[in-house]
C-alpha cells in the first residue's frame, strides 16, 4: 500500500475502484442514465506561483536540509486540502488555489520546534500535515495577513520513542501511520486499537489534534482517552504535558491541546495508553426490525457495562443497500436495521462476551445472523472512501457528516437531520438518499454519522454546502453537537462559535493570541 494518497481521490493510487453492475443499476434507476464526471488530467492542474522570498527559503533549508525544503508542483498538489468531497471536487476540476507553497519535511521536534518558531518570526502560515485525511477543510489556510502558506509534512517522525510495560504507555512520534502504530506495538505484544476509517493513512499527531474516535470506541474508548501525555512545538518553544496518568493540579491543558487542530502548536510526541494484543477477534451482526430498537438495545448493553469491542447499527435506508457492507452494496439485505458486534481478547473473553451480549440482544428482538457478514465487514471497512470516487465519476454526490447527542434526544435529532437534508438536496431538483448509522456509543449518549448521495447539479460544491448548511442548522437547534469526530476544520466554524457561546469563543481566542501572537498556527482553522 502507498503511504501517499491519490492527488484527487482517497488512499491507495493502485487501488481505484469501479463500481459493479448491481451498483450501476441501482443507480441508474435512483438517479437516472449515467452522467460520468471524470477528473481533470493532473496535467491541467494550474498551481499558484510560489510566493516564499529566497531568504525565507534559505532560512527553511538551513534548519532542515535543502533536500527536506520541496517546492515542486507534484508535492504540492499533493498537500492541497483534504479528503472531504468538497475539496476533492476542486481538485477534480483543476483547482489547486489551495496548495502551500512548499512543502517541509523536518525529521524529529527539534527540527519541528526550530520551523514554527521561524514561521513565526518570518509571517509565515503553518499547516501541519500527517495523512492528509481532514473532511472538514482543516488542512487549507488562511493567507490573510500573511507572507506565505507551508506544509509541515510530519512523516519523518515515525518512530516509537518508548514503552513502558509495566504502565502500559508507549510514545509514538506524531508522523506515525495507523497500521505503523499496530507494527510498532504489535512487536511488543500491544496494540493501540484505534480504527477510524482514515487508520490506513491518518496518524497519530492528527488522531490526537482531531480528537479522533475509531471503529472499536466502544471497547477501547475514544482516541483521547487514550492519551496521557503530549509534547507540542509552538512558536513560544516546548509545550510538554502529562506527568500522571491522573492530576488533581488545576484543569488538564492536555485537554487545550487535543482537539486544537494545529492552531495552538505541532503535536510532535504522544504518550499513550495501550493494550494487550488480542489473541482473538470475532465480527458478527443481527438484525433488528427497526433502527429504533437496535438503539434500544445499543443502548441497554452500554448502559448495562456490556461493550462489545465493535458496536454499530444502520438505519432501514442504509442497511436496505448494505453500505456497511461495502463490496455488496446494492444486493438484497434482508431488509430491518444492520448491527454489527465485535469482540476482542483472549478464546474465553471472547466467547463470555459473544454469549453475553447475545442474550441481552436476543432479549430485546434481535436476530443473529452468524460470524459470515460480520467478517465481510471487518475485511471492507476501510473501503467506502473507494466507493465515494466511483460514484463521482458517476456524477453522484457523495458525501457524509456526524453529530452525538443524548439517547433521549437522538430519535429527534436523527428526524430533524435527515429531513433537513432530503428537504435541502430535493429543492435543487435531485433525488436524494440520506442513510445513517449509530457509530459510538456511551452510557449517556450515542453519534449519528450520515452519508447522502444524489445527482450533481452544475455546481455540485455548492449543492453540498447547501446541504450541509442546513444540516447543521437543523443539527445545532435538535440539540446535537456539531461534529463528534470529524473536527471543527474550517467548515463546521460558524455551528461551532453557537455550541460554545461567547464565553468559550472569547476563551480560544484568548489562548490563541497567548500562544500564537503571530497567529501562523494552521489560521483559518477551528478558532471562530
């Protein structure tokens, strides 16, 4: 697998995917005959001049190397934006207004540390880049104000610093791949056990500065949970965190970090806590006849302290198509809603909590369906971002976007959403499906993750804004927050400023000017 992404599509270049016929039918028949919207030839791509004077470039080579400062058209592109739809249709259609003007490699924090604080000093707008994976424009920067635009490519920092056996932490570097952290750990007998969709090319500085949540939340917690300490560049010098796993020493400034999206600092270390490998892992699924009674009984288990490794739920419209399962997307599903239950650990824990969780679920009207579907869900679920690209050479519009809130808000909040989408998508004259499914779940509350596809319009970015627009509108006044692991990015700012109020607002921008007097930190990005 390449550990650089396609220029304008998601993750592996060899790994293009074609739509199969029972897909192609179905569409033709949702959406009508064919419409194929290639991407432009890379070759079109017109990319800005580079606006970095010679003595900032010789600055940038001195502290890193000449052959670490890049400012060549192919690295650049491959630095512009992120992977949400919006900024793969951009690049799709030539436009790459977006790229930084070089692209830096630097190979430990020192390095890291001695870039920031020159970007500082020279005006110079930092964008710290680790897969590339952002969906929500975190990854494109302001220029206002400012000289220039570089990436801070974090891939040189790849190492395992350290590990602890006996506490059960390791220190990855922040440049370190998903699969690269399971290697890493793997050879120590541990595993990190976070799984988001990006895990193949997203990393661990950017899991951390995202507030990242993987596909097995529920039995290994949330990203920053797991994070115990943290070492940060900023333009005022190292920022270290985390002396003890638990602090009663004021409020816990790890919590600043986390979730700052590089606009307060370059996570370059992340201390970790992490877990026995599994001899173990089992995928099964059940079918409930409604999306409301599987949340009942998602609920029950989580409530009741009983977490499967892996714990998931499609709606009637997602199951319908088996978009869990990406590789039979349009064959019959049975119908009712799709749970998909995963168990981790030794042959006897995993067989406790199969048994376990299968008398709560069979209790409360679930079916089970056997370990088939279940394994064939583990296999593909790193391949929708795949499926998103050949339906935009279909000219489908594809596209997702999450929220949480409360169990006794969710039915409401899950209504409100996806009326505010089919209601925004048909008044441009499409025909949209909006699907959903429960994605991570608490003892207090469960997030909503929603994929839409439809027809584009002549200008399909500004279709999904749209959408997206009211969604948020609708997510933000059902009571739900405005993204729950996707990040603020630049997109979701505006929903973000409402959810914190004034207060909060004043506070951010407070730490921001404290810790960014030049404000070079990713700008643009999280801070209303």
């Amino acid at each position: 697998m390449s550990d650089r992404m396609h220029w304008s599509r998601w993750g592996d270049p060899a790994r293009t995917t074609t739509l199969p016929a029972n897909a192609l039918a179905m569409l033709e028949l949702a959406f009508g005959p064919p419409a194929p919207r290639p991407a432009v030839d890379q070759q079109a791509v017109q990319l800005p001049a580079v606006g970095l004077p010679d003595d900032v470039l010789d600055a940038l080579r001195d502290a890193i190397g000449v052959e670490h400062v890049d400012t060549g058209v192919e690295p650049r592109l491959l630095h512009t934006g992120g992977k949400s739809t919006p900024d793969l249709l951009a690049l799709r259609g030539g436009d790459a207004a977006a790229a930084p003007d070089a692209v830096l490699r630097p190979a430990d924090h020192d390095e890291v540390q001695a870039l920031v604080s020159l970007c500082s000093e020279r005006r110079i707008a930092v964008v710290p880049y680790g897969g590339g994976t952002s969906v929500v424009g975190g990854l494109t920067a302001s220029r206002d104000g400012l000289v220039a635009v570089v990436a801070i490519d974090l891939g040189r920092l790849d190492r395992l610093v350290d590990v602890d056996e006996v506490s059960s932490t390791a220190v990855l570097q922040a440049g370190v791949s998903g699969p690269r952290a399971e290697e890493l750990l793997g050879e120590h007998g541990m595993t990190l056990g976070h799984f988001p969709q990006s895990f193949e090319f997203a990393t661990v500085g950017g899991f951390a500065a995202t507030r990242s949540s993987g596909q097995s939340s529920s039995g290994y917690g949330r990203f920053d949970t797991m994070v115990v300490g943290l070492k940060v560049a900023t333009p005022l010098g190292t920022w270290e965190l985390g002396v003890a796993p638990a602090s009663a020493a004021g409020p816990d400034l790890r919590q600043l970090v986390l979730g700052s999206e590089g606009t307060l600092g370059i996570v370059t270390e992340v201390r970790l806590a992490v877990r026995t490998k599994p001899v173990t892992a089992v995928y099964e699924t059940w079918r409930f006849p409604t999306f409301v009674g599987g949340a009942t009984a998602m609920r029950t288990l989580t409530q009741d302290g009983i977490n499967p490794t892996v714990l998931r739920l499609s709606d009637e419209t997602e199951t319908s198509l088996n978009l869990a399962k990406p590789e039979s997307i349009g064959a019959d599903s049975g119908g009712g809603a799709l749970m998909v239950c995963g168990y981790e650990g030794t042959d006897d824990r995993v067989e406790r909590m199969r048994r376990e969780v299968g008398e709560v679920l069979q209790g409360l009207g679930g079916t089970p369906l056997g370990a088939e579907d279940g394994e064939e869900w583990a296999e593909g679920r790193f391949n929708a971002p795949y499926l998103r690209d050949a339906l935009l050479d279909q000219g489908v519009l594809v596209e997702t976007l999450e929220t949480a809130t409360f169990w006794s808000n969710l039915d409401h909040l899950y209504a409100q959403v996806k009326a505010a989408l089919e209601g925004a998508l048909s008044a441009q004259g499409t025909n949209p499906i909006v699907l959903c499914h429960i994605s991570h779940v608490y003892r207090t509350g469960a997030s909503l993750y929603f994929t839409v596809a439809c027809r584009e319009t002549d200008d399909p970015r500004a279709q999904w804004y749209t959408a997206k627009q009211a969604a948020s509108d609708a997510i933000v006044a059902a009571g739900g927050t405005i993204t729950h692991h996707h990040a603020v990015g630049r997109d979701h700012k505006p929903w973000y400023a409402e959810e914190i109020g004034p207060i909060g607002t004043d506070v951010l921008r407070a730490v921001k000017r404290s810790v960014d007097p030049a404000g070079v930190l990713n700008p643009g990005v999280l801070i209303p």
